[in-house]
C-alpha cells in the first residue's frame, strides 16, 4: 500500500527562507495505491482509528470497484463482524452497532450502511429516517452518494474507488468542509 498526500497549496519557502515554524501543509485530498484486498483492511484500519464518532463517508466507485468491500473492513476495524455487513442494495439500510471496547473510548456507537442506487430522488429519504441518520451519533456510510448529493451534509469524507488491475484499487479520500481537513492529514501519518 503506498500514499500521497495532495496539499492544499503549492506555495513553498524559497531555498533562501528558513520559516520560523515548520507546519505540516493541510491536504485536500489521500490518494492510496492497493494492491489487493488486505491492502484495503488496512487503509480501512488507519481510518477507523482517526475518524471521528460521528461522520458521513461518501463512497462512490464503478459497479465491482468495492465499495461494500470497503465498509466490510471499516466494521472489522471496529469489532463488526464483517461477515454481518452486506450490500444493503435491497434493504437500502444496514444499521451495525459498534460494540464498546474499554481500550477505545472514542468509538462510535453505530456503523450505518446505505445503498442510495435504487433511490429515485430525494423523496425517498423521509421514507429511511434520513434526518435522523444524518443527526445522530455514528458513521454513516453512503453508496452511490451521488443519487443523494442535494442531501448530503456539507461535511463529510469521501472516498472514491478507482479499479485499476483484478483485485488491485487506488482510493482517494477527500474532505469537505473545514472540520474534518486536519483528518486527511491524520490518516496520512497513521
């Protein structure tokens, strides 16, 4: 697994210039090369152990690019048994409680999954308790994002899968919003 941190500005001190404090640039945006799926649990790793306990993960991607596969190693990352996490393509929602674990406290306590393919619009969404979702503590894990976009909350993650070989992927993770830039940066380093 190999990263990149894309920062957010191309500005840098001329040779000549010693700044009088070395600051870490913000990134916009954590570009991950995977070379198979066990490359992927342990992105899934590194982000379960920063994340926040409430955040909305955006997760587009072509049809086989992983993205439940995704969401499966972030349970895992957790204590969700994996094997309980599937494409919630039928149900629309997969609501996962996190279990309490005495060593990290900061764990959110639910891991909600949801399938936004089959939705026809925005409508659909009062059907799924989608404010509720939205506004209670946890992650809320979005598929196919982009049938929902006038919905989804200004900040949030999102990650972006790229098929690029059988089972390799490269994934970009993006912030939106300025609460969760510091994030990409955290992931970078974990």
């Amino acid at each position: 697994m190999s990263s990149a941190e894309t920062p957010s500005s191309d500005e840098s001190p001329s040779p000549h210039e010693r700044p009088a404090r070395q600051e870490l640039p913000t990134a916009r945006e954590v570009i991950v090369s995977c070379e198979d799926e066990a490359a992927v649990a342990r992105f899934a790793q590194k982000c379960a152990a920063v994340l926040p306990s409430k955040v909305m993960l955006a997760i587009d991607g072509d049809l086989g690019a992983g993205k439940t596969t995704f969401v499966k190693k972030l349970a895992a990352a957790v204590g969700i048994n994996p094997s309980e996490v599937t494409s919630p393509t039928f149900t629309l929602v997969h609501l996962h409680q996190v279990p309490a674990q005495a060593d990290r406290p900061a764990l959110p306590p639910r891991l909600v999954h949801i399938d936004a393919y089959r939705l026809t619009g925005l409508d659909d969404l009062a059907t799924l308790g989608w404010e509720e979702l939205v506004d209670e503590d946890g992650w809320l894990a979005v598929e196919w994002p982009e049938r929902i976009a006038a919905a989804l909350p200004t900040e949030r993650l999102e990650l972006h899968l790229e098929i690029t070989g059988e089972s390799a992927r490269r994934l970009h993770l993006r912030a939106t919003g300025s609460a969760l830039q510091k994030l990409l940066a955290d992931v970078a380093a974990a």
